[in-house]
C-alpha cells in the first residue's frame, strides 16, 4: 500500500464522520450526447494513457472541458457547441477500475509536474501510482474529509490550510501543496477534481441517473428527438436545463457548471 493510500485509509476509522457522497459527473457534447441517449448507456472508448476502454467521470463537480474548448474561441449561438451534463448515482454503478484524486490526462502529459514530480521523476504510469486511490466509493469521501474537510470546501477549492494528521509523506504533501495553488497556466480545476474510471458499460435508467443538465436550446422543438429519446428511457423527469446564447463556449461551461451546484445545494449536498 502506498503512502498517499495510507494516509486516506486513516480517514475511515470511526469515529471519523465522512461527508455524504456527491454524484459523479459525465460532460459530454451534442453529438456524443445523442450517441449515448441512443445506445442507452455510456460506452468505454480507447484510453491511449492506459490502453484500456475506459469511461470517465468526475466527483460531484462538472470539471471536464471540451476537447478545444479551453480558451477563448470567440461567441456562438449554435448550440451544437453547448455541453451537457449527466449527474451519476455513484452506489449504483459498477464496479470502478481506477480513481486519482485528480485529471489523470493532464497529470501524464506533465501539467503538475512542478507540484507532483520533484527532482524531475519522469512523469508515467509508474509515478502515477503513488498517487492512486482505492477503488471503493467512500474513499472519494475519505478524500474529501482528509484535504477539504467538507464538501463545500472541496466543490469550492477551498482546501485545509493544515493537514490534520500531519504526513510524513512527500506525495501527501506534494498533493497538499498542488492543492493550495492560487494561480496557474498549466492547469485548472481538473488538477483538484478526483477522477473516477469505469471499464464496464453504464446503463442510463432511473437507479443511475440523478440528473441530466442540458442547454435550453436543445429543449427547442427542433431538436424534439431528444425529448423523445429521454422519453423511451423514462428519464424525462430528471432532465433540466441551463440558459444559453450568444457566448464564448466556456460561458456555457459556467452556466452548466452553476446549474450542477445548484442542484447539489436542493438535494442537501451543498448548502445554499
């Protein structure tokens, strides 16, 4: 067992209280969006980094970016463009393959390597591991209690300024610090926002789906075939919408990101 395993493992002796679980997050575009409603299920695709199929979520806060929507692209009204977000029942899926406190792509491509990598350790699988959570639910929320204290805190990158206990552990630390970042180029919330992996198909029904958050536009009529497809799944009645327009892509990313929040804060997961 690694250090970084040790030290969350602490956090599951009583009379430690832990957080209630936050739903795991699943950002996609409108083409995939569809895909998935079609199929009924989430599908892994081919992660290069681990050559395995994977899928990837994210804990409790909708951190995943677009590919080529990281930065300012200039306004847009076409709503294909737009993210949406299914929120994840997460003791109701299977089992998981692999969880990081953190962006396990961004780590690999050397965006924390100033905070996780000193005296310049090659950043790879092997260094990777260090880092590696166990793979049960709770430890998400041992996560939370060991380095935010609540899941406030943690929704709101507000980590502890003090680790309580202290570690010994350079990893532990080194994540601490990572934490604590105010200002960064190389990297954004992925860095703070725990990682979840499958290898199995997830199946969209109302035992997984808590919500599902997509642009007003795509509730329009001319994109009926997605009520439709909500429909034959009976999964009209978690589905809501946040107001989009003529903005940068990363405004629709915000607005999503505040309608996920407010979610959380009306099933008592977050306060208001």
């Amino acid at each position: 067992m690694t250090e970084f395993k040790r030290y969350i493992k602490h956090f599951s002796t009583p009379p430690v209280e832990l957080p209630p679980p936050l739903p795991l997050t699943h950002v996609t575009n409108c083409t995939a969006f569809e895909e998935i409603l079609g199929q009924g299920h989430l599908s892994p695709r081919n992660c290069g980094f681990f050559n395995k199929m994977l899928i990837y979520c994210f804990y409790g806060r909708a951190s995943y970016r677009l590919e080529g929507r990281e930065k300012n692209e200039g306004a847009t009204a076409q709503s294909v463009a737009y993210p949406a977000c299914i929120l994840l029942n997460g003791e109701q899926l299977p089992d998981r393959v692999g969880q990081s406190p953190f962006d396990t792509g961004a780590f690999l491509t050397g965006r924390f390597k100033e905070h996780l990598s000193p005296f310049g350790k090659k950043v790879d699988l092997e260094l990777l591991d260090l880092f590696a959570l166990d793979v049960s639910p709770d430890c998400l929320r041992r996560c939370v209690r060991a380095f935010f204290g609540t899941n406030d805190r943690y929704y709101d990158i507000s980590p502890l300024d003090s680790l309580s206990p202290a570690s010994p552990s350079g990893t532990v630390s080194n994540y601490h610090e990572l934490l604590k970042t105010r200002r960064s180029t190389r990297f954004d919330d992925r860095a703070m926002t725990f990682e979840v992996r499958f290898g199995n198909k997830i199946p969209l029904n109302k035992n997984t789906v808590l919500k599902i958050v997509i642009p007003r536009a795509w509730m329009n009529e001319e994109r009926k075939y997605f009520s439709d497809l909500f429909k034959g799944l009976e999964l009209s009645d978690v589905v809501t919408s946040y107001r989009d327009g003529f903005a940068d892509p990363l405004e629709h990313f915000g607005a999503l990101r505040q309608k996920v929040a407010g979610i959380m804060e009306g099933m008592k997961l977050l306060s208001t």
